[in-house]
C-alpha cells in the first residue's frame, strides 16, 4: 500500500511516501521529495511517484531510482498506466520546454518495453484527464474545460475519435 502524508494534521509530510507491506504490517520502504507528491501509481515491478513536474519511477524489489521524467506542470497528478501486466505504457502531460499557452494540451505516451516515445497535441488547453486501456493500445483524453474527450492511438499518436460531453465546462476526475 502506498501511503503519503498530508490534511490538516499530518502525521507526515506530504512530500513523503510510506510502502506499507500489510503481510508484514510494517513500512518497508520511505521516499523523500522535495515538494508534495500528487499521485503514485503501483505495479508489481515498478512505482510511479508523480510530482508537480516530475515522475519518479522506482524498482519495486529494489526500491532504487530507474527512470525521472519532466512533466509539464501538473498540479493534480495527471497519470495514467495500462493494466496488462506484460507490458508497461505510461501517459502524462507533456513538457515543451516553455510556459507560453500554445504548448499546453500535449500529453506522451512512453512504452518502457518497446522504448517508444509518442507526443500527442490532445488539446487546445490544459490536460484535465487521460486513461489507457488494458494493453495501452488506445488513449482518452479530456481537457481541463471537459467538453471533449478524445481517442488516440498511441503508438504513433494518431487520431481515431472524439465524443462530445456537452457544452458546459466540468471537472473529469475519470474516464
């Protein structure tokens, strides 16, 4: 279990994640950051410990650092990882390099096996959401002003549909 401090009265810092091992009832592993993790994200080989602009992947056995990726700023955590456990496919706002509006709405998706690395322009404006299926072969995306969501291929970004919610602006918090 992942746990990661914060409210109102902390027992820990919110710039510190706890792997609790239930079996053992006990933390058997600490991480510290600098700023304030967002999302962390489990799977049996690696954890994904999502910051303001960065990600953190580490070994599960090992708990050593295998992977930091610059993200976009990302407030809420925006993550997304496929479940099929053969495969390992990561999506997450993109960084361009710059703070201007006309790079906002990118998204990658990164493929840990294949070492494929797609950028995908999504929006207009900021990334409100984004899930993959099962075998990360597909993307939904939604912005932070919720009216479209739209699917991509990932492997070479490419455009499949859209589906529109409506016309007044929302808050997707999943898809």
């Amino acid at each position: 279990i992942a746990l990661v401090g914060g409210g109102t009265l902390p027992t820990y810092m919110s710039s510190k994640l706890m792997i609790w091992d239930d079996n053992k009832k006990k933390i058997i592993s600490e991480f510290k950051f600098t700023t304030q993790v967002k999302n962390v994200k489990l799977r049996q080989e690696r954890i994904f410990v999502v910051l303001e602009q960065k990600i953190f992947v580490f070994d599960f056995k090992t708990f050593q650092q295998v992977d930091t990726i610059d993200t976009s700023d990302n407030p809420n955590g925006i993550f997304a990882i496929n479940t099929d456990p053969t495969v390992t496919i990561i999506a997450y706002p993109a960084d361009m390099g710059t703070t201007t509006d006309e790079v906002v709405g990118y998204v990658k998706v990164k493929s840990y096996e294949t070492n494929i690395n797609t950028l995908i322009k999504a929006h207009q404006s900021k990334i409100g959401c984004l899930t993959l299926n099962h075998d990360g072969t597909l993307l939904a995306t939604a912005s932070e002003k919720g009216t479209i969501i739209r699917i991509f291929e990932t492997s070479i970004g490419m455009f499949l549909q859209y589906v529109r919610r409506g016309r007044d602006k929302t808050i997707i918090h999943h898809m």
